[in-house]
C-alpha cells in the first residue's frame, strides 16, 4: 500500500511507523453468535451456489495481472496537473471488453488483480445517487487514494459508465474475465479505513465501522477504533508546496473536518492532530490488540503452523461467542460478500500491520467457502514470513525485501549477482509462496533513471524473477510496453503512475489503440518489448520443469574460477521428469558474456545425461549453436555466448 507524505517524496513509503500495533505470532478465534452464523452461511452459499463458469485453477505458476482500473482504459492525453475527471478523463470497467480481457490473457495471465475496486474516498459530487461528497482535506489526490476505503459493500462509482448501477457494472466485468478463462482478485484493506467511512450497500443488519463504539474508551475489544478521548480531530498542517485539489476552491476546502473525538491514525499515529507525513486520511482499526501490545483473544496452540485452513476453521467455531473481536466479524462478512459476488482471491494491503491471529481466522473461513481462492498479502518482514504464510494461511506474500531490493541493485551496478542465490536460499522452504514482480503501484516505473534508465535494462532480472522458482510473477499494466510514470498527475511525483489523481497512461494508451489493443500507435521498441514479456509470461506457466526442482549453478562457476563468469552473469536450473532446462542471463548492458558453464556430477545423475544432448532456446524457440558436451560422465559444460542483456533459457533433448 501507499500512503505518502506531502511533505517529502510523496511516492515514498514512511520510513517509520507510528506505534504500530497488532503484530503477534499467536493466534485466536471465536464462535460467532447465531446471527453472524446465519449471515456469514448464508453469504457461503450464495457464493457455493453462484452458476456462472468460472475458469479452472492453473496447474502451473500464476500470472498475475494487477491493472489499476481506473486508469486502464483512459484514452484522454490531457494530463492536466490536478485535472478533473471530465478534464483528464477517467477509465470504466466497460472498457475491459473481451478485446481487451484477451489482450490481456495473451500475456499468460491467469489472474487479473483490479487494484482499485471498493469505492473509496472521491472529490466527485454523486450525491445525486445519495453519496456524500468527500473532503479534500482528508483525500490525497483528486481522485482518491485507492486505500481509503469509504464503502466495502460497493465499488468506485468514477468507474461505472452509470454510477447507480456501478456494483452491477463490476459484477459484469467479473463475468467478463471468467468467460476470457482468468480469475478475479481484489483489494481488502484490513489495517485501516477512511476517515469518513459509510456504506450505503452494506447487507441488512450489518453496521458500519464505528456505528456501535463506545468513544469514551480509548481501547474496548469491540470497539472497531481507537479514540483520543477529549480532543477533535484537526487536519495536519500542509507544507507551503502543497494545497488540497492544488489550490482549486472546493465548498469543503477549509482546513477542517469532523471529527469528535479523534481517532487513531491509519499507520498508529494517536495523535489528534496528525503529521503529513502520517496517513491522515485513514483510520486505525482495532482487532483487540490493546494500545500498547497486550491481546484481548485466546491463542492458537503453537502446532497449528502445521496445520490445515480446515483445522484453524474449527479451532475458531470452538471458542465462544465473546471472544472474537468485532472487527474480525466485519471483514470476513466483507470477504464473504465479494466471494458470493464472484471474485476469486484477494491481496491485503499492509497485512503485517494486522495480527496474525485474525489472517488464521479470515483465511480459514475463506478456504471454506473457495479452496482454490488466490490470497496474497503485503507483508515486508522477512522475519515474519513464515507466520503469516504457516499460521495465517496465506498463499502468497511479496518478495520484495530480498529478490526484488537486490535485482533492483543488480541493475543499477550497485550489487553482484552472486546476492541471488543467496536470497533465494533464504526462502528455500517457502519460495513457492513468495510472488515475484518488477513493478506494482507502489514502486517506481522501470523506465525512469531512478530505476533501469529504460525498459530493456531490466529483462535479464524479468526473466531470473519470473523463472527462478514455483512462484507466482506479478505483472504491472503499463511494464510490458516500458511505461515511464512520468506524468506530473498532482497528488506525488512522477516515477511511479499516479493512484491520487485521473491521469493518462502514454505507452499503454498507444497499445491500447482506442480499444483495438494491437499496438497500432505503439512505437517499435514498445511492440518489441511487448513481444518479449509475452514469450516470459507464457513459458512461465507452461514449462513444467518451472514448478519443479532449483539448483543455483552460480556458486560452482564462482569457485572453479570460470573465465568470463562475473558480477554481471546468473545461471541456475530448473528441473523435473519431464524437462530440464539450463537458464544464464546477462545483467551488462554494454558487455557480451563468453563463458564455459559447467553442470555438476549430481545434476548429470539426477537428469540421466548421456551423449548427443541438444539444446532449445525457449525465449526464441531455436537450437542454441553450442550443445551440452559431457565429459565422463564426472561433468558436463555448454559454451555460453551471451549479448549485453540477453538471457537464455535452454531445453535439454537427448537423442537415444
């Protein structure tokens, strides 16, 4: 998630957290009371008993696509500083058209994350259709940012071609891209909403957040907020640089919003008059963890990290009624809810802001209703990683602090490629959990001088990314055509692709070509680029020696001294019965790379080597010039010939 300060980089994440609370590696549950029974069954079944055909689960590694759905289908080049939606335009979930949903699926896409969804907080006035108008002095950007959430039971009127019928609209799409073969993935935000928070679609009985808090206390496990008892809320104080909608006058602009007694900021702050660098427009929710650190549930016995989501189910339906917080019983309606609409898995911003305990309970509730249901979460502690995929049963978790941090350097001459097998051997137990990815929303565009300097800078660490393990790959919209984030939207700076403001997105509007999506106005090295992720992707979750066995053959290269194997050289293989394949990248952009790369005596033995190996490369689908020579049987060798950024991702055939 990104919430940025104004005060500085506005694209950066806080470098600190104030007074986080909720992290825990104990778990609890709870039995519910016979109406959220009743209510939470009843959802299940609605989402058991949906008709509509749903893809398959992939047998390979997932593709993820994450779109940000507003700015998808935007064809408006305006891209006025602070731009209105009629100024800027804004993108609609009718402008995923099965034209464009295979546009996407050609790219080996299995799941479409639309980032965005849940309507949250707006400067649009829909009042017409009884929305409140939100206040610019606690929204980032014009349009809103997509982690303020105002109303979990609908979605982001601006997307709708009717506003009125917006939830109808987005229940279609979903349609949509199960007919075109992918599944759906959407946001849940569970550490924090906004500030101005209130559905209008919530399911009778079902009480917004805060609707039933007793704001005398500071802290009551059942209260979905914490309080800063005897004082209002006050706007922070904005640097000179910045004004709300960019100084345009706006009826609620003044400085103010109401608020009484404040409550909790969405990153801890308790304070009631919050820093700008703080998320201001986002409150904390409480999930019975006390102001400072103690828990207000029962544990989980420590052997459940081994345990079945059907185990952790029923270790909560056997605690009592009290014991759950409420907030826990809010989100798993909400997810529930969005399974019964027909959404397929969802990625949890900040999850380890959030007690693990509660990831047990909702996860395990989720795989109730949808086994197959596709859970990945924002989580940035290594140290943590394994608590919350083992007792919070999630699927998949971000490997951004190790794999990504260090291609990052890789790539700016800053680290060595030997980091790589490091990295991944510290995960070695997990890596089929750990999601690999370039770009996201939060991270700069690749094609900017703070990142690669351009977009082919960065295929050799696509390719060790998506390749190296049984993960997932997540692709951001916009990367496959080297999308530059350069936009100056309003809200933030240019590097990343604005999600505060309407704006337009050049490279992928070119490919997008009025809705024809056939790179009609894409320049040459866009089309080419566009070709080589398309050839990734698909191999990734096609190869089946990728969801099998790795060996990072960099260590043996490095200790025989290999001449022409350097900082800039990454070879490894992946393998099982069905296939073996040798991959070597080339992280130079100026050198070619010659080298003898040599496989160890147990990777003959485990592959049953024998004379006449041929070798494919699979990234351009023609015999590599060298074969595999093997040297009594003790090892074997291939010559590599690598150009500046190429990489090679070589078949074994033997000929008997």
């Amino acid at each position: 998630m990104l919430l940025p300060s104004v005060s500085i980089n506005v694209n950066m994440r806080p470098l600190t957290y104030i007074a986080v609370i909720g992290l825990s590696l104990s778990i609890s549950g709870c039995k519910l009371t016979n109406t959220d029974i009743q209510m939470t069954e009843d959802v299940r079944e609605s989402a058991l008993s949906m008709t509509q055909v749903k893809p398959s689960p992939t047998t390979g590694k997932p593709v993820v696509y994450q779109v940000f759905t507003r700015l998808y289908g935007n064809t408006n080049t305006t891209n006025k500083p602070w731009g209105t939606i009629a100024e800027n335009g804004v993108g609609k979930f009718g402008d995923f058209t099965d034209t464009a949903l295979q546009d996407i699926k050609s790219l080996g896409t299995t799941h479409v994350w639309y980032t965005g969804v849940p309507h949250h907080a707006v400067i649009n006035d829909y009042t017409s259709i009884g929305i409140s108008n939100d206040d610019p002095d606690v929204v980032k950007g014009r349009a809103g940012s997509p982690y303020a959430v105002k109303d979990y039971y609908n979605v982001n009127p601006d997307l709708a071609a009717n506003p009125a019928n917006r939830l109808a609209e987005f229940e279609a799409l979903i349609e949509r891209t199960h007919a075109n073969g992918m599944q759906v993935i959407i946001d849940i935000v569970p550490n924090h909403i906004a500030r101005n928070y209130h559905s209008l679609s919530a399911p009778k009985g079902e009480a917004d957040f805060g609707a039933n808090d007793d704001t005398s206390q500071v802290y009551s496990k059942h209260n979905n907020f914490y309080y800063v008892i005897g004082e209002d809320f006050a706007v922070p104080d904005a640097p000179n640089s910045y004004a709300p909608l960019g100084g345009d006058t706006h009826p609620l602009s003044d400085g103010k919003f109401a608020e009484s007694p404040a409550k909790w900021t969405g990153n801890g702050s308790r304070l009631a008059k919050p820093d700008a660098n703080d998320w201001y427009e986002t409150v904390k929710i409480n999930y019975g963890v006390k102001p400072y650190g103690s828990h207000d549930f029962p544990a989980l016995p420590v052997d459940y990290a081994s345990k079945t989501a059907a185990e952790h189910l029923a270790f909560w339906q056997a605690q009592t009624a009290d014991d759950i917080p409420d907030s826990w019983r809010k989100f798993e309606h909400i997810a529930q809810y969005w399974l019964a609409n027909g959404v397929d898995g969802f990625r949890y911003d900040m999850a380890e802001m959030v007690p693990v305990e509660f990831w047990s309970y909702l996860n395990s509730h989720i795989k109730h209703t949808n086994p197959n249901a596709f859970i990945l979460a924002e989580v940035y502690n290594p140290d943590l990683y394994r608590d919350y995929i083992h007792l919070g049963k999630m699927d998949y978790l971000y490997d951004k602090v190790d794999l990504y941090d260090s291609l990052k350097a890789i790539i700016q001459g800053k680290a060595s490629t030997a980091v790589i097998a490091t990295v991944q051997a510290k995960v070695s137990d997990i890596e089929q959990h750990m999601l690999h990815f370039l770009e996201n929303h939060d991270e700069q565009r690749i094609n900017t001088a703070d990142f690669a300097g351009n977009a082919f800078n960065a295929l050799p660490a696509m390719v060790v990314s998506t390749t190296l393990s049984r993960s997932p790959t997540l692709l951001y919209f916009g990367q496959d055509v080297g999308e530059q984030g350069a936009q100056m939207a309003g809200f933030g700076q240019p590097t990343r692709t604005s999600i505060f403001d309407y704006v337009g997105v050049p490279a992928h509007q070119r490919w997008m070509n009025n809705g024809k999506f056939d790179g009609g106005q894409s320049t040459p090295d866009e089309k080419a680029l566009r070709a080589y992720y398309q050839t990734l992707l698909n191999l990734s979750h096609s190869a089946p020696a990728l969801t099998g066995e790795y060996l990072a053959l960099d260590l043996l290269q490095r200790q025989l001294n290999t001449q022409g194997y350097d900082d800039q050289v990454f070879a490894f293989s992946r393998y099982n019965a069905e296939q073996q394949l040798l991959i070597a990248s080339n992280f130079s952009q100026t050198e070619p790379k010659t080298f003898t790369l040599t496989l160890p005596k147990t990777l003959i033995e485990q592959w049953q080597l024998v004379e006449n190996v041929t070798l494919i490369d699979l990234l351009t689908q023609q015999p590599y010039e060298h074969a595999l020579i093997l040297n009594n049987h003790d090892s074997a060798s291939v010559q590599m010939q690598l150009q500046p950024l190429q990489s090679v991702v070589l078949e074994l055939t033997q000929k008997h």
